[in-house]
C-alpha cells in the first residue's frame, strides 16, 4: 500500500518557525524616513487572537479566562491552526492572512501610504527570508508564486492549484450562527463577533468564486461586498420599489458594522484599552444580522445562476 504524500507545509512546523510566525521571534528593527524604528518582526498573537484566527478559518476554539483556567500555548494553537489548514489545503490562505498588511496595523499605523507599503513590503520580505533559512539545511524554500505561498526544493518550478470553492448551503450558515450563538449564550461575544464576520467573508467569497471571479485578497470586507454587488448587480435604481432601495441602502450598514467591530473589538484583533464593552444584546445582533446577510446573499446568488442555466 503506498504511503501518503507529506505536505510540503509540514516542515513549517517546527517550533523555530512557529516561534516566528506568531510574533515571538524578533530581529533588527527598520527606520522610517522620520526617524522612528519598529522591530522587524512578525505581529504578535496572543491566545486569544490565535483562537480568533482559528474560528475565523473553521476551527472553533475558545480562550477561558480566570483563575485555574485551561488553555494551550500558544505554540499548540498556531500548531492544530496549521495542521487543520493543511487538511483542507488551506495553508496558503493562513499565511496570506498572517502576513497581510492588515495584520501588521497596529505596529506601521501612523505613517503615509507609500511608508506604510515599502515598510511591509521590508519586514514581510526579511521575515521569510529567516525562515528559509531554517529550510534551507532540507534544500527547501518558502516562496510566494502569484498571490500563494508555497514550499518547495529550492530553485524548482512549482504549479499552483486554485484551490476548490467550498461549497456554502443554508445548513452550513446555521451551523455557523448556531455555534456563533452558542458563544453569546456563554458569554464569549468576542468569538461570536469573529464566526460572525467570518460567516459573512465566506459567504461573499463563495458567490464570488461561483460567478467565475477572483474575491479580494486584500482582507477587506467592504471591497468583497462591493465585489459582489457589482457581480450580481445588486445596485438600488430607479426601477426598484424605493422600500426594497431602502433595505438594499441598509446592507452597506450592516457590513459595514460586523467588519468594522471585529476590527476593533473581537478576539482576532487584541487591541488592549480601545477594546469597548459587548453587552449580549449587541452580540446577538450581530450575530442574527450576519445570518441574515448570508441568507440573503445566498438567495441572491442562487437566483441569478439559475437563470443562467
């Protein structure tokens, strides 16, 4: 029987390069044109943004607080984060994400446009720079080819698949907002605000994807709804009832406010003393709005690919 083929992201997970990837390890620092410094170094993740960025890619996991409390290090998080990524060939979307320009907000905020770019564009660069060469006593390399990471025998040819669209029915969105709630009713808004926009990013990515097109790969959900407005035509007109415009104008809301709470305030995005207090009404909100979002977005979707056929 022959034995099955190792992922090539599997030499990632060592402890050395964990240690990298979820902001432990520093190097030099890089100047601005003004002077200041930042530590060349991946963001930070504590627990609980690891366990944000778990659910957020379909491994619910949930950090307990207090005394006496259970959780695993940081190193088991990112590690089962890595080894689930991999079973659903998804480990090119976790570094795209961790490597993302959003992630590494809070540490270049405060400088022009073309700063901000050149320092990411550096700090990114150096990065996988240290990790090949840990990779490089197996004679292998990171590389980004496109817009996908890759690991592969350094100096060979590699072609990249496009993964498969992850097929998104309306028992997938309840699950989701069932285990979103679930969260509300123990009390962990913060991880029911992540499934939420998490619901909602999948959603659009997959109606994206079914009319052919690539989604954003900028983390923005604002540009992905836009992508699927224009997609599907979901633009308010004239000859639509001015309720139906009104309800259509309310969704650009509705996005708006998930994406720009998980931003701020959920367990994706430790934030420290800008965090404001979720009480469980806001939380369920949100939650029931993400469904009903997706709901509505699938329907849509639905009906103009079936009037294709």
């Amino acid at each position: 029987m022959a034995s099955k083929e190792a992922n090539p992201f599997e030499l990632l997970k060592t402890k050395e390069i964990i240690a990298i990837l979820d902001g432990d390890t520093k190097y030099d620092e890089y100047e601005f044109e003004d002077g200041n410094t930042v530590v060349i170094s991946m963001p930070y993740l504590s627990g609980p943004d690891l366990c944000g960025v778990s659910t957020f890619f379909g491994l619910p996991m949930s950090y307990s607080w207090g005394k006496g409390a259970a959780n695993l290090s940081r190193w088991q998080y990112l590690d089962n984060l890595m080894e689930h990524c991999m079973s659903e060939n998804r480990m090119s979307d976790l570094l795209s994400y961790l490597f993302g320009k959003e992630q590494f907000s809070k540490m270049l905020s405060g400088h022009g446009a073309d700063e901000i770019e050149a320092a990411h564009t550096h700090i990114t660069s150096e990065i996988i720079q240290k990790i090949n060469g840990i990779l490089y006593f197996g004679s292998n390399e990171l590389a980004v080819i496109g817009n996908q990471f890759v690991v592969k025998p350094i100096g060979s040819k590699v072609a990249v698949q496009v993964p498969q669209i992850r097929s998104i029915d309306r028992e997938y969105i309840k699950s989701i907002s069932n285990r979103a709630m679930q969260d509300v009713e123990q009390q962990n808004y913060d991880s029911a605000i992540t499934k939420s926009r998490t619901l909602l990013e999948e959603t659009f990515c997959y109606v994206i994807e079914k009319k052919g097109d690539t989604p954003s790969d900028s983390g923005d959900m604002a540009k992905l709804y836009k992508q699927v407005r224009t997609l599907y035509n979901m633009h308010t007109d004239g000859n639509t009832d001015r309720r139906i415009n009104t309800l259509l104008s309310g969704l650009n809301s509705i996005v708006s406010a998930i994406a720009e709470m998980r931003n701020k305030d959920s367990d994706a995005h430790g934030v420290g003393a800008n965090r404001i207090a979720i009480d469980e009404h806001h939380a369920r909100l949100f939650v029931n709005s993400a469904m009903t979002m997706a709901d509505f977005i699938l329907s849509v979707e639905i009906k103009a690919n079936s009037t294709q056929k």
